[in-house]
C-alpha cells in the first residue's frame, strides 16, 4: 500500500487493463498507487476521451471536479443518460492527465450490495495508505475483524503484500481468530492464508492444521506454500493426515503432492500400501508432483491395476529421474496399459502437463 512497500512480483504479473494503466488485482494496490481516492458523479465531456466528474467525496485526497483521461467503459462522446455515481482510484502514470488505475477495478459504480461494499472497504482502507510500516500493519490486522467481506478481504491482501519482517509482529492468534470466523472458501479467508504463506512463522502451524482438519478443501492448494516453507509444517500435514475422515482424504492427498518432500513421501507411501484404489490413484498422481519417489512409482506400475500403471507412467514421466524413464521403457512392454500411456504421453505432452495442474 504505501509507496515503500513495493510488489515487483504483481506489478511483473499484472495484465494489461482498460484505459492502458497496468491492472490491479486488489483494492490495496491499487490504494498503494492511487494519487486520489474519489467518489464522483459524471457531469460532462470537456473533451473526447475525458470524462468530468463532481467531487462528492474525497476519501484520500479533495477536489471539487476531476477531469480523467481514458476512462474504462466510457464512450470518447459522454452520454447524460449513463451518468451514475463512481468510486475512483486516481492517478498520473504518464503525463499530467488523471487516469483511472487498474481498468475496471479501479472504477467502480456505486451500486447495489457490490457497489456498497467496494465503498466501505475504500473508506475503511484508503486512509492507511500513508501509515508509517508498523501502524499500516497493524491498522490492516484490526481490519480483519471487520463485519464487512470486503473489508476483510482486501485488508487480508494488502496485509500479504508487506515485508516478512513486518509480518512477524501479527500475533498468530489473531490471524488464527480470523480464520475462524470465516465460513465456508471465503476471498476473506483466503486472503489471509496468503499472510500467512508471506509470513511464513511456526506459530500459525495451529491454524493450518486446523484448516486440513476443518477447513474448505476448495482453499488446500493456499495451504501448500506455508506448510512447505515453515519447519515443521510437512509433519504438521502428515500428523492431520493421519486422523482425517475418507472424505477428506483425497484432497489431503493432493495437497501432499503440492507440498512435497520426505515426509509427505512417506505419508503416500503409507496410502499405496492401503486397499482404497481411489486413495492408491490420488496417491500416485501425488508423487508425480515432486522428485524422489522412482521407486515406489516403478512398484505401483508393477503391481498395480491399468488405472494405477497408467497413472505411474504419468507420474515417472513428470518426476523420475533418467534411470527411472529408462526402467519404465524396459517393464512398458509387460504391463497393460503402460505401452499406451507412454505412446500417449509422446502424441501429446501438452496433455501430461496438463494432469499435474488438474
């Protein structure tokens, strides 16, 4: 959010949005870029392309009109019947003129529920921008007890976005509380699994547990980062693993695969060994997603059903090594339906890729 802080990474990834500016994909960069936050009504075109706006309220910075270049969904000749009220992000990219940030993100008609909620959230939100480090950080947290999603949601993102160093001063019991006044895959809570991959402390281990046991499997791919890259946090997943009701099994599994490394491989070792064949093929797709687990896939090949053998050449294809290609070539001619994946895979390699992002 503010000018210190700088995202390379999403300004690196940003799209090209409406208007020419580089596009946002949340209210807090787009805060951080802004030079003016307005609510205004279109009241005229003192140009073509240029859009006149009455100044209603200034929530960071005040002028009583604002003439905006380039102006997301707007005719080049301004028609008075489509005149509305507009939350605005401001700023001058290139030249003098006031452009909008962000494309459509950056300019919001206020209307309905939606339009109501990006108000709140830019009153709430819009303020901080020129905090010092510690009080942004801090202010932001507080803001994850809002009542308001929205809220939540983008305080959660621009949280994320600040050093690691800054981050470590949230207490993990307040990022914990957050998470569990959310129900259901909210974008508020998975706003604040993203702090808590940029934070990267043992002290949420707690709390991502407690999203493997009870939380939203449509939200395990957001746990794979923190429990990769905290100490402890692989044995955190496979400890949860082993308590887990079938029905989430399969999801954990996956996320296994997502975070990879010794533990996670013994974990699936265990799941191969057992007599659930939709686990065993979940578990076999797993161990394609990271390296070290030739052995075991050669075994699954081997001893396996079709459905498994074709999943092993997949997964030996995306991970083994030389030597494990080599063997999966030598026993292909002795294992039905081996031979045809490998065949398969050759045709078309797009498609083997694709089965490691599905």
């Amino acid at each position: 959010m503010r000018r210190a802080v700088v995202c390379a990474a999403a300004a690196l990834l940003a799209t090209r949005a409406p208007g020419g500016e580089m596009g946002s994909t949340t209210l807090a960069e787009l805060t951080r870029r802004a030079e003016a936050v307005f609510v205004g009504r279109a009241v005229g075109s003192p140009s073509p392309g240029t859009i006149r706006f009455h100044i209603e309220e200034g929530i960071r910075g005040w002028s009583p009109f604002a003439d905006v270049r380039a102006f997301p969904g707007v005719a080049d000749e301004f028609d008075p019947s489509g005149a509305r009220t507009w939350l605005l992000y401001l700023g001058r990219p290139t030249g003098d003129s006031l452009r909008v940030l962000g494309g459509e993100r950056g300019a919001v008609p206020l209307v309905g529920d939606a339009g109501l909620a990006a108000l709140e959230a830019a009153r709430a939100l819009a303020p901080l921008a020129d905090l010092p480090d510690e009080r942004l950080r801090d202010a932001l947290a507080a803001q994850l007890r809002s009542a308001s999603a929205r809220v939540r949601e983008d305080a959660g993102e621009a949280l994320s976005r600040l050093p690691r160093a800054l981050l470590r001063g949230v207490a993990p019991s307040l990022l914990a509380e957050a998470l569990e006044r959310e129900e259901g895959p909210t974008p508020s809570r998975a706003a604040i699994l993203r702090v808590l991959a940029a934070r990267a402390e043992a002290g949420d281990l707690p709390a991502l547990r407690r999203e493997v046991e009870e939380g939203p499997e449509d939200l395990f791919p957001l746990l794979a980062e923190p429990l990769r890259s905290i100490e402890g946090g692989v044995s955190t997943l496979a400890l949860a693993f082993r308590g887990l009701p079938r029905s989430r099994r399969l999801a954990a599994i996956r996320l296994l695969g997502e975070v990879g490394g010794s533990s996670a491989a013994e974990t699936l070792r265990a799941v191969l060994a057992g007599s659930d064949p939709e686990a065993r093929l979940a578990a076999i797709e797993a161990m394609g997603a990271f390296p070290g687990n030739g052995e075991d896939l050669l075994h699954a090949l081997s001893t396996g059903d079709e459905a498994e053998a074709r999943a092993a050449v997949r997964a030996i294809l995306l991970a083994g090594n030389g030597e494990d290609r080599a063997l999966l070539r030598g026993l292909s001619g002795s294992v039905p339906g081996a031979a045809e994946a490998l065949e398969s895979a050759a045709a078309d390699p797009f498609s083997l890729l694709q089965s490691r992002n599905r």
